[in-house]
C-alpha cells in the first residue's frame, strides 16, 4: 500500500530556515536520502510494511498543486492516502492539528492543491506557527526565519509531526487525530 505525503515549502536556501518551510522540515526528519525529480524532491520509505513516498514540491508554495497531482497520478495514490504537512499561522505555535478535510484557511498551497486535484477531500497536517505579526503583514512573517526561542523548541515539534506523519500512513487517520491534535 502506498501513500504521498508532501510536505510544503518554498525550494531553495532563500527560503530553507523561514516558517513557510516547516512541511520540508518536517519531511526532511523521516530521512535524508532525497532525489530530485519531476516537479520536486522525492525520497521513498519504507514503515510497518507500507511504502510512503515523501513529496517537496520545487514549483513554489502557490503553485504546490502541480506536483501534488503529478506524483498522486504517477503512483496511482488515491486521495485518501494523501496526507499534506503545511505551516498554520492561525494556530499557535507549536500546535499539531490533523484532519480529514477542510477549507484551505487562506493559504495558499492548500488552495492549489484544492483546484488541482479536484476538492479538499484530503488530510492535511497543519503546524502551528503562531501569529505575531501585525496586520497585513501575514506575507512577511511566514516568510521570516524562526525566533530564537522557537528554534529551542523546533526540533521537537518537528519530530511529533514526522510521528504524526508516520501514524497517519500506519494507524489511520482517526487514531492519529486522537494522538496527536494537541
């Protein structure tokens, strides 16, 4: 059985240490062994006899549809074994929230990725990244780097959403809401 997770970001150093790219981060814990390839960088691995194949669009946050579509095709995944980890700054900081389906809250990868596969019927992991940012200035703060005391805690935020990521594909997604939305 097979599942995609693409996590969402922006390609290249420019953006690597910004909040935006916390859905590359959060793949990248799961393993190191990446390959460019269509529309992305992809790595395949292997958990509890399922093959996950883990998805970092290089086509830009607002265009992630693409390549989320390209790669679910490819692999012939339905979208109910798609699961997308993104940033959320409507959550605070530090936040997990795991579900089915939903509305894409204003961002805009998820709204891509809405238009391109044909609906919202899909999991997302959202990551909390907090909101301390003035009005208007939404733009600004997803595209800044960390604070310093967000980068203390960071690596163990990173690691509960790869566990999430990994219980999704492995205990489904009702025993991952109830593990890991906090």
């Amino acid at each position: 059985m097979k599942f995609l997770i693409a996590g969402l970001g922006n390609p290249g150093p420019k953006y690597e240490d910004t909040r935006h790219n916390v859905g590359f981060r959060v793949l990248e814990d799961l393993t190191d062994d990446w390959k460019t390839e269509n529309l992305g960088d992809v790595a395949r691995i292997r958990h509890r006899g399922k093959q996950l194949i883990l998805l970092k669009p290089n086509t830009f946050m607002n265009l992630s549809g693409k390549a989320v579509r390209y790669w679910l095709q490819a692999e012939k995944i339905p979208k109910e074994r798609l699961l997308v980890v993104m940033d959320d700054l409507h959550l605070d900081f530090g936040r997990l929230r795991l579900r089915g389906k939903g509305s894409d809250a204003g961002h805009n990868g998820l709204k891509d990725i809405d238009q391109m596969t044909g609906g919202n019927n899909y999991a997302r992991l959202r990551v909390g990244i907090g909101k301390d940012f003035h009005p208007g200035q939404q733009a600004d703060y997803v595209l800044s780097e960390w604070k310093p005391e967000e980068l203390d805690a960071l690596p163990k935020l990173v690691e509960d959403a790869a566990a999430a990521c990994l219980s999704f594909c492995a205990h489904g997604l009702a025993n991952t809401m109830s593990a890991y939305n906090r």
